[in-house]
C-alpha cells in the first residue's frame, strides 16, 4: 500500500497554536489505518504531521488544523 500525504517533509504550514496564528514547517508525519474493535467494520484514516516552529516541536496535528497559506486558515475561523 502506497500513501500520498497532503504535505512533505519541510513544506511550511499556518495553523492555529496558544491561541495564536503561527508558522511552522513538517518535521515529522504517519499515516495509521485501524478497524474497529467494537463493530469490527469500522474503518478510520488517520495522518497527522508534526509541526516545529523555530526549530522546537510544538505537537502534532491532523490534516484539516494545517493550512498552505495564512489567509487560507484565516478564512476558515
């Protein structure tokens, strides 16, 4: 199985963090794909990205708290 991400390693990213709008860039990224232990059909996706701001990881985040441009994420408050 071959995984397409919605951003690379290095790629800057806007999101929201402390209540503030930062600017960071992709350190770190996975991909899981799990089934449910309740229902056992279930199917959930899951990337998410690690994010560093100045060289300090600040966590991770899924895909839809990252944004390519600062207007973009302000668009969507």
């Amino acid at each position: 199985m071959e995984k397409e991400f919605a951003f690379n390693l290095g790629d800057k990213v806007w999101l929201m963090h402390n209540n503030g709008v930062v600017c960071g860039s992709i350190a770190k990224m996975f991909y899981v794909k799990t089934i449910s232990c309740v229902d056992f059909e279930t199917v959930s996706d899951n990337e998410r990205y690690y994010v560093s701001v100045e060289g300090k990881r600040i966590g991770n985040f899924d895909k839809k708290s990252l944004f390519e441009t600062k207007d973009e994420l302000l668009k969507s408050l």
